[in-house]
C-alpha cells in the first residue's frame, strides 16, 4: 500500500512541481501587491477599464459583476459575464486594470469564437470528472490489484492533464490581447502597460506550473500502474 504523502516516488517526481507552483503563486501575489500601489494615469477602475476595452472592441452584450475571494477573477462563456475580484473590480491600480483587461479578452475570445477557448469550455465536464474520479479509482484498483481500474484511473486523470494543455494557449492568447488593447484604447500608456503586463506574466506562470504538476501526476500513474518503465511496483 501507499499513500500521496508517504511514497517517495511521488515526493521526488512532483517536488519540482510543486516548487514551481509556490514559486509562481509567489511572484502572482508579490508583482499584483507591487503594482496594486500604483495608479493609473487614466483614472480607471478595474471594471471601467474591462468595459472600455470591450466597448473599443464593438463587444457591448458583456455583464461585469463582482466576485468574492482574492484574484478569483474569470469569464464565464455559458453566462457572458465577467466576474472581477474586489481587489480588481474598484481598484484604479495598474494591477487591477491588468487583470481585468486579461479577463475582458477572454470574452473577446469568445466574441471572435477563439477555437482553444471552445475546446476548454467543452472540455469542463470531463476534466470535472477525471478531477475528481482519477485519484479514487486509481487507489481502489491498486488495493484491490486490478489494472483495468488502475488503468481507467491514469484514462481519467489524462483527461485533466488535456484540459491543462488547452489552457496555456487560451491564457496566453489572453494576455497577448490584454496588453495590445489596453494600449490601443487609451486604458494605459505604454510604460504602465509594461507594468501591468508584469502581473499577467507571472499569473501565466501559474497555468505552467498546474499544467507541469499535472503532467508529473499522470506520469506517476501510469509508472504505479506498470505502464511505464516495466512491471507494476507494489
């Protein structure tokens, strides 16, 4: 038998992993705090400024309401809302505008039928299930020997290391958008949308590294269930 926190081949395969998430969650929360102290020159709150770039863009069927819980800022596709975190929503920072703008070209994704943004929103329910499914069907066919169900929990589990794949691409895509825009629009100058692109560069380093530990996750599967590297290590 084994357990997550007592196996040392998963200690060693997902310490750099998860080094790489506290160093990413790090820099997100220290870069946002850094600039969070610094207004911008157009006076705009976080919300004001996702609006006015949508606007600029010709996207006026957009909702923007706020959200609960620090940088639990995202779009919804299936609402066409866009829900800001009270640190970005009334905040006039350059932190604030940077992740809204981020968020704002989520739903210009979306407007423009962005296919990777397509893909991931249909890709949620069975990411859902391998999330949540993967880990205890894994460890019921290991304690009751059955490869078939060990198998179908490195299936499952690969689903979500799919769903982190086509993640990348669509936050990128985002912020790639986000900094363009929020200069084109008049939202920032371009000195301050250096600084306001610095927050969505390291918040972008986090969706490396869930998708990293994902990744390293699936590989320990597959070697527990003998897939890789010859037989199956009880």
């Amino acid at each position: 038998m084994f357990g997550w926190m007592f196996d040392p081949l998963y200690l060693a395969m997902l310490l750099p992993a998860m080094v790489l998430a506290g160093i990413a969650s790090f820099w997100t929360r220290s870069t946002f705090g850094k600039y969070a102290r610094r207004a911008a020159s157009s006076g705009l709150t976080g919300a004001q400024a996702a609006e006015y770039l949508l606007q600029s863009q010709g996207v006026d069927d957009v909702a923007i309401k706020p959200a609960r819980g620090f940088l639990s800022d995202h779009y919804d596709p299936t609402s066409r809302t866009l829900r800001l975190s009270p640190a970005v929503y009334q905040s006039r920072s350059l932190s604030a505008i940077g992740v809204a703008c981020h968020e704002a070209g989520h739903a210009l994704q979306h407007a423009r039928r962005y296919l990777p943004l397509g893909l991931r929103t249909a890709f949620v329910p069975a990411a859902q299930i391998g999330s949540s499914g993967s880990y205890i069907i894994f460890i019921l066919g290991f304690l009751l020997r059955s490869v078939a169900m060990m198998k179908l929990g490195v299936l499952l589990f690969a689903l979500v290391v799919v769903f982190s794949l086509i993640t990348l691409p669509v936050e990128w895509n985002a912020t790639a958008r986000a900094k363009r825009l929020m200069v084109q629009a008049g939202i920032v100058t371009p000195a301050e949308q250096r600084e306001a692109g610095a927050v969505l560069n390291a918040a972008f380093l986090t969706y490396v590294a869930s998708a990293f530990t994902a990744i390293m996750t699936l590989l320990y599967y597959m070697l527990r269930a003998g897939l890789l590297g010859g037989g199956r290590d009880d």
